[in-house]
C-alpha cells in the first residue's frame, strides 16, 4: 500500500487504487470486485449512509487530478484494467485510447491501422481523429506504417 491517500468521506482513496475504511478508528481495507463485463475492478462506498458503486480507476482519478475535461475518460496506459495505480492512468479522448489498444486478433498486417487493398494491390494506412477519416495507399508496406506513425504522432 502507498503512503500517498486522499480522504473521500471516511475512506483513504491510496494512489495505488487501494481503497481503506477509516470507520470506528480502524483501517479496513475495502472488498474490490471485478465487473466480469467491462473488466473493471469496482467497489461499494457509504457516505452519509448512503451506498456508491465506484469504478476504482474513476474514483482515484478524480480524487487525485480532478473532473475530466469534456469528451475525455479515463485510460490504463499499460491497457491492464486491473492496474488503477495513478502512474498507470491517465485522461484521454477517444482517439487516444483507439492508439492505444492493443492490435485486434483479426489484423494480417501486424501495424494497427494499416492493411492491405486486394483491388487496388496496395497497402492502406488510415486513422480516424475526431470524426475525420484519413486514408493513404502505399505500394510498399513500410511506407504505409510510416505514415500511419506519423498520423498517431500529429
């Protein structure tokens, strides 16, 4: 467990993601279960005895950095969900956490966002940033995950 805390009524929020009852004098570490959905961790808070369902990574970012701007939510960078340790989290626009998922199990190119066009015989690199779609063909596949690179980058 972290030194580092932030009471949240009678609970320490750790920025760990550990998450501590301070109820009669006594630390108790509070019970986190796993959304078998999402594969979120979440927990169960009472303030002023009325009871809260808390995604871990939500609660610790708010309590430790504050609301997230509009449009942004939060993101593991280490894409573990299970990982609610502040350094692994951070708020991101959807386009940001598009770059950073992991490569889909159906991808033959081995670059996230770039394939290959059987009509055309070319290699495709494309990125969608708010809305907007950007699509390039290439003739030679490392020109075409070059120029998928520089998309994530601008």
């Amino acid at each position: 467990m972290s030194s580092n805390f932030i009471m949240f009524g009678e609970y320490r929020v750790f920025d760990d993601g550990t998450v501590v009852s301070m109820k009669y004098n006594k630390m108790q570490e509070v019970k986190q279960h796993l959304n078998k959905t999402s594969g979120y961790k979440y927990c169960k808070l009472y303030i002023e005895k009325r009871g809260y369902t808390c995604l871990v990574h939500g609660l610790v970012m708010r309590l430790f950095v504050g609301e997230p701007p509009l449009g942004y939510t939060v993101d593991h960078i280490n894409r573990n969900k299970l990982d609610n340790r502040l350094c692994n989290l951070r708020y991101a626009d959807r386009t940001e956490q598009i770059i950073n998922q992991k490569i889909r199990s159906d991808n033959t190119s081995g670059c996230k966002g770039v394939s290959y066009s059987n009509k055309d015989c070319k290699w495709v690199a494309s990125m969608t940033k708010k809305g907007k779609t950007t699509l390039k063909q290439f003739l030679y596949f490392e020109d075409a995950v070059h120029y998928r690179k520089e998309l994530e980058i601008n």
